[in-house]
C-alpha cells in the first residue's frame, strides 16, 4: 500500500498505524491476500522477486521464505526502516528493501526481476502508466506482475456503501458512480487527527487493462477475492454473509510483459 508520490500518496506520515493495522488478528491481508498470492505465484527458489511499495515488509518476507530472492520498494522511508526490523545477516542474504518510488526504480538494472508484485497500492498512486513502464523495464523477458487492488467495481472510496432491503430481508450493495475516475482523501484515524489521510484514486477496470497494454503487457489471469469475515449470530447474519461471498473486496489481475502481444482497446 503506500503510494508513490512524496508530497500526497506516500504513506510514511502513517506508518505506525499501518504497522499496528498488518499486526493485528483476522487482517485480509493475512488471511485473503497472502494464501491466494502464495498459490499464484507458485515461486521457486531462486527466482527474483520485487515487492514494489512494499511497506513494512509483510509480503516481502513471506515470499523470501519460500525461496525466492526478494526486493521491496517503497518511497515511504519510515515504512522501510520498519522493514528492516529483525532481519538478521542470514536473512539478509535474500532478503533487501530499499527507499524508492514506484516509477522510478533507477537501482535496478533493465530485465533484472522475474516477478513483480503490487499489493493495495496501485490504488494509491497517480502515475500509473510510469510505474507498468518501469515494471516492463526490470521484468525478464516474459516475466509477470501481479496486482492486487480494492475491487474497483463494488468499492469506490465516497461512492459505494452497503444497504438493507427490510421488506426482502438482503444487503446490498450500493454504486453510486464507476466509470468516472475520482481522487479521494482517505483519513488514516476518523474522529481523531483529520490531517492525516492518504490520497485513494479509483478508476475503472478498463483503465488498468489499457495501461498495461500500453506498456506492452497482456493480462492473462484475473481472480476475484471475497472476505473471509462472518457476522455474529443475528437477524441479519445470513443475509450479511450472502452479500459478502457475492461482492468481492479484492480484484487481482496477472500480466505477462511481451514483446510480440499486443492487444488493441
């Protein structure tokens, strides 16, 4: 998460609240995120992988454990430091994080990665079109970038809610706008420090599969991830269960970077 502009999307300013929110119990990004990511991304040792805006580090660590030798990127510096918590000399071997942004990855040589990932960020980030040009610079020939973002359809920031049809006894869901692309401040601590807020874009899908084509990349999976949450017993449970498993949270999307593909929007 953790965006790529210093002055509006950075998420240094908040780093010890999102540090706090990753250590807590039943978080997504644990129990959603990481399992549907790990089976993606079916890594072998060995294999470079960069985490870009990769925070405090959570993922990052979860895949150098599994093998692979990992680089995460983020341009928030207080995000970094945390990052690099408790990594001992041995860990180090396979493990780096380093102070940069997303579309300006000037340390890493062209065709030096094998994967990239991008967890709950893209979102957060303005330039999108320089951060898949880059993407497609460090990437090895037909190397893949793995998003993973809000579902854009059902989770537009001010825009989409949740509802209660009494009569019928369903939740839904809400979609008050979604074609039309929006910048939006999102506050870190509500009814608390009002200053302290990241900055959230929606943009449709159609925008995400144009820009990757435009940096010559083809879109070869999408998954769609729902909560893994479940409503205490009541009136309302079955209904607010129904409705989760019907509105997924999280969109992901996987694409090959090509040098012959390319697809026309």
């Amino acid at each position: 998460m953790r965006g790529m502009n210093k002055k509006n999307t950075s998420w240094g300013g908040v780093a010890d609240w999102y540090e706090n929110l990753l250590g807590g119990e039943g978080i997504y990004q644990k129990n959603v995120i990481l399992p549907n990511l790990l089976r993606l991304l079916d890594i072998k040792k060995g294999e470079v992988i960069l985490d870009l805006a990769c925070g405090q580090g959570f993922f990052a660590k979860e895949f150098s454990k599994k093998g692979a030798k990992v680089i995460g990127a983020d341009i928030a510096k207080e995000l970094i430091d945390l990052a690099n918590k408790g990594i001992s000399g041995k860990d180090k071997a396979g493990l780096q994080f380093r102070v940069a942004p997303a579309d300006d990855l000037d340390f890493l040589s062209g065709k030096s990665a094998d994967k990239i990932t991008l967890v709950l960020a893209i979102q957060n980030m303005e330039n999108v079109n320089g951060v898949f040009k880059e993407c497609a610079r460090v990437l090895k020939s037909g190397g893949k970038i793995f998003l993973v973002m809000n579902h854009p359809a059902f989770r537009n920031p001010k825009e989409s809610s949740w509802g209660w049809d009494a009569e019928n006894k369903i939740q839904f869901r809400r979609i008050d706008s979604y074609l039309s692309e929006s910048k939006v401040k999102i506050q870190m601590h509500p009814g608390e420090q009002a200053n302290e807020y990241t900055l959230s874009f929606h943009r449709p899908l159609q925008f995400y599969f144009k820009a990757l084509n435009k940096n010559n990349f083809s879109v070869c999976r999408l998954e769609e991830w729902v909560s893994n949450k479940k409503s205490e017993p009541g009136p309302r449970a079955a209904a607010e269960n129904r409705a989760r498993s019907e509105f997924p949270l999280f969109l992901f999307l996987e694409a090959q970077v090509s040098n012959e593909f390319k697809m026309v929007l």
